[in-house]
C-alpha cells in the first residue's frame, strides 16, 4: 500500500512535559514519537503539534466538564506557557505550527481545522498522550469530518496499558488505519 504524503500531515498531540511526567515509561514513547517526527520530516509530511492550555485563570474551564473541572483551582494558578511547552526532545522546529486546544479533541477550541485545510491536508497520523483521550476524542471527530486517520499505536500511550490495546486493537480499526511506527515508515 503506497501511502500518498501529498495531502498528509502527522499530528503530534499533549507531548507536553507535565503530561509526559505521569507516565512511568515516557523516554519509550518519546523515543518513537521522535522517529516519527523524523519520518515524517523526510518525507515532506508536515508535523503539527496539539497541546493543551488555557488562559491564565482558566477562564474555559467550566464547572459542568467533569474531565477539567477538577483540575481548574491548579490549572487557574499554573503558569500556561510552561504547561504548553513541548517536550525539548520532539520540540517542533521553526516553521511548524503549533495548536492550542482547549479540550481533549485537537479540533475543540483550537483552529487545527482552519490549519488542516490551509495545508490541503485530508490524511492524520496520529500520535500522542492519552490513547484514552486525545487520540480517542481527536480520531472520532476526524472520522466524522472525512479526514483519513492511521494511528500509530506504539506512537501512543495511556496510564491504562490495557485500555490502550482494546483502543487501538479492537475500537480505533474500525474508523483507522493502525500501525507500528515500523511498518508506517515503510509505507
């Protein structure tokens, strides 16, 4: 299977240091997701990095999102641009675009789509933290929108190793393509 590159873009999503600091194996993932990143590169593919943030106060944060509300009090006290910063190892390079979002899809609150289509883009490949989270959310939407997803399951991690295999062995097949890093370098 040729993969077309022209209309694709990788997606590399909540690399942040603060998340990365809640997984036990975070030099795993962040081993991989760096190749990725460099696979991409050499292929044209442009990057795009998704982080999540707020303003400071946290002013989006509402008291019915079960998910942030808990968390509001820390994240109105944090200082945001250090939350956002990415991880210095996979860090994008002078002209990759960066997106803030809001919530736990890429698309909600952020201006990806408006980013996705000034690139002509109609492919994701998708990496990043939590399978159970931005992947999950970020890949439903992007289904529901039309894009072609893969997801690169060794690309992903989730504090729950086994919801992340149910995720990506048994849920995401059915809306994506998943792969190995490996096997999508050689596509």
């Amino acid at each position: 299977m040729e993969q077309n590159t022209q209309n694709t873009a990788l997606l590399v999503m909540d690399m942040q240091v603060g998340i990365l600091a809640m997984l036990p194996n975070a030099e795993t993932i962040l081993d991989k997701v760096s190749s990725a990143i460099a696979t991409a590169r050499s292929k044209n593919i442009p990057v795009i990095y998704v982080v999540v943030g707020f303003r400071q106060g946290a002013p989006e944060i509402s008291i019915n999102n079960k998910s942030f509300s808990a968390g509001k009090e820390k994240f109105s006290n944090m200082d945001m641009t250090a939350f956002m910063q990415v991880h210095g190892s996979i860090a994008p390079q002078a002209g990759e675009v960066t997106v803030i979002k809001r919530r736990v899809s890429a698309f909600t609150g952020s201006d990806l789509e408006v980013v996705l289509r000034s690139f002509g883009i109609q492919h994701l490949v998708l990496t990043g933290i939590a399978t159970s989270g931005v992947v999950l959310s970020t890949l439903r939407e992007a289904a529901d929108k039309d894009y072609r997803v893969t997801v690169l399951a060794d690309c992903c991690a989730d504090g729950d190793e086994e919801v992340h295999r149910v995720l990506t062995t048994k849920i995401f097949p059915r809306q994506a393509d998943v792969h190995a890093l490996e096997e999508w370098q050689k596509i």
